[in-house]
C-alpha cells in the first residue's frame, strides 16, 4: 500500500472568499509566534513554536480555490531529522458548496513513516479540524 500525504478536510460556513481569507491569518489559528505575509504569491512567512521554526514560500495561489505553502528551511527541534520537513508542500483547496465551503488541506510529504508523523498528525488535527474551523466559523481560533 503507497503512503498517503497527510490530508483532512472540513466544512466551514464561510463562502470560499472568506476561507482564503481567514487561511492567510495564520497568527489568529495556527501560531502566535508568525513573522511575514501570508496573503500574495511568492511571500514568505515563518512560523515558531520555542525552538522549532518553519519558513514558508507561497508557491501557488488561485484566488478562493488554492493556495500552496513550500517549506524553505525548519528546525523540527524534537525529532532527529530536523529537516523533514524542507520541501514539502501544505496546500489548502477551497470549494463552494450552497453557503459553506470545503477545505481541503493536505500536508504532501508528511507521509505515515516518517519520523515525525504521529505528533505532526496530532497537531495538524488540532490545528485545522479545530482551531481553523472555529476561526471561520466563529471567529475565535486556539494559535499555539
């Protein structure tokens, strides 16, 4: 059996316009600790969590449909391979359905396997089925 990339998707009340753009906020839902923009193609941004830090390059955007986020450098501090990360790509697809939108995210590269997949799955579940989705759709997210 392949190894699947890390993928979730959740339905938000939001039209696709404002899931872009409530996304692209990323100190309001994933971390507080962010550096950068994360709203035009080609911008960098950087997140930290204390001694883990990830840079990000926004390497595609469709307007309220894609956006893609590569991985240029991190520091995965807890883990041996450090880098893991470095060249995987966190990509979010929007599509409208009557007054909600899904989101899909997939986290290509993060793969069951690697070193670390189970805390980066736990984490990815918090940040995204919970936090993101209580953004949207309440307006109040849990950045770490």
């Amino acid at each position: 059996m392949a190894n699947k990339n890390f993928h979730r998707a959740i339905t938000v009340n939001a039209s696709a316009k404002e899931a872009m753009n409530k996304i692209s906020q990323v100190n309001l839902w994933w971390a507080k600790n962010f550096s950068g923009s994360a709203e035009k193609l080609n911008e960098k941004f950087t997140v930290r969590f204390g001694e883990t830090f990830v840079d990000f390059l926004i390497s595609e955007l469709v307007p309220n449909k894609k956006v893609v986020w590569k991985v240029t450098d991190c520091n995965l501090h807890w883990i041996k391979a450090k880098k893991e990360w470095n060249n995987t790509e966190v990509v979010f697809e929007i599509t409208s359905e009557k007054n909600k939108s899904k989101i899909d995210f997939t986290h290509a590269g993060l793969v069951p396997g690697v070193e670390c997949y189970n805390d980066c799955e736990a984490g990815w579940n918090g940040h995204v089925t919970k936090s993101l989705a209580n953004f949207i759709n309440v307006g109040k997210g849990q950045p770490e």
